[in-house]
C-alpha cells in the first residue's frame, strides 16, 4: 500500500484542495473497523444528481485540506438534515467536496504536508478535530458531534478512475429506503445508481 498526496480542482481552478489516498484501499465491507479509504457511488438522490464519486479519506482531519478559496468563498449547499455541505465552486459550479463538522484555518508546508520538499507555511483550511456541529434538523437547533469529508474523485487530477473499477476497488451504496440502513456491494449499483 501507497500513501500519496492528489491534488484535486473545479474545472476553472478556483477552487483548490489536496487529499492524501492509500491505495489500493480493503474490499472487505464486512470489517467496519477497516481503516481504509472508501471508494462508492450511492444512490441517494442527493449524490445521483450532483453526480457525486466518493472518495473518503482514512482520517478526515489529517488527510484533507483546502488550499484555495477560503471556506467562506464556497457555494454551500444543504439538502435534508442541514448537516452536511456540499461544496462547490461559486464561478464554475464543480461540485468538489462534502464536509459534515467544522472548519478550522491551520498554517500548514504543502509540501512537507505532502511529502515532498518545503514549500513553505501558508493558510488552508481543513476539518476540525472532533467538532460538534449545529444545523437546523425539522425546524429544530441541533448539536452532535460530526465529522465527514468526502472528495468527488471526478476533481481528482493523477488518478485513474477506471483503474479503481477495473481493479474492483469502487462499490455501490444503497441509500434509497433509508428505514434499512446501508447496503452495499461491489460491481453493479442498486435501482436508481450509476455505474
């Protein structure tokens, strides 16, 4: 197993973040405690219609990190619960990422970060540790701690998304009766997904 830094874009290049990815990642969906990047599509309306590719890092505070524009130049849009942002680019409309929590700015050497030479500190963004969240949940205030990140492969840049169907690493969730939880499985996506 690789660990490497991607970096990751809109189509205009406004917006700019790096995310670290060991691959190949565990195809073992039975061991939840697997620490591994996840690689899905779901069929949720949600991730259908915005054409979400997920690629969740194995340690959302550590392996994420936004470089450019600041958190407050996002467009962020919440569906359902309001607890998650679906961020995107506000002058081209690439949907780059999904944060549920907080965002903390951390003076940060890209490079070291990276792995490869000093390229000097400068101001990012990534999740905050452990942040409880507050969204508005059917009218309601609500406070529970949160913490998601998840990239759409699709901004990824270096990576060879047929190379993870081919090599069986992408799998499909089923999101659709949410009384059931998650299915999930490989190969095929369930009613209502994409390949």
């Amino acid at each position: 197993m690789t660990t490497t830094a991607y970096p990751g874009s809109c189509h205009c290049g406004a917006v700019q973040y790096k995310i670290k990815l060991t691959l190949p990642p565990s195809t073992d969906l039975t061991d939840s405690d697997a620490k591994t990047v996840k690689l899905y599509k779901c069929n949720c309306s949600s991730c259908h219609k915005t054409g979400m590719f997920h690629c969740r890092p194995i340690d959302a505070t550590e392996d994420f990190i936004l470089i450019t524009p600041s958190v407050s130049n996002l467009g962020d849009y919440r569906c359902f619960s309001k607890m998650v942002g679906w961020h995107f680019c506000k002058t081209c409309g690439v949907r780059t990422f999904i944060v549920g929590g907080e965002w903390v700015e951390v003076d940060l050497d890209v490079g070291l970060w990276s792995g490869k030479e000093s390229t000097g500190v400068q101001k990012v963004w990534r999740a905050k540790p452990g942040a409880p969240f507050t969204g508005i949940v059917d009218g309601k205030e609500l406070t529970v701690p949160m913490l998601f990140v998840s990239v759409n492969a699709v901004t990824l840049e270096g990576v060879d998304l047929k190379e993870w169907y081919d090599n069986g690493w992408v799998f499909y969730a089923n999101r659709q009766d949410e009384g059931k939880g998650i299915e999930a499985r490989f190969r095929e996506p369930y009613a209502g997904g994409r390949y």
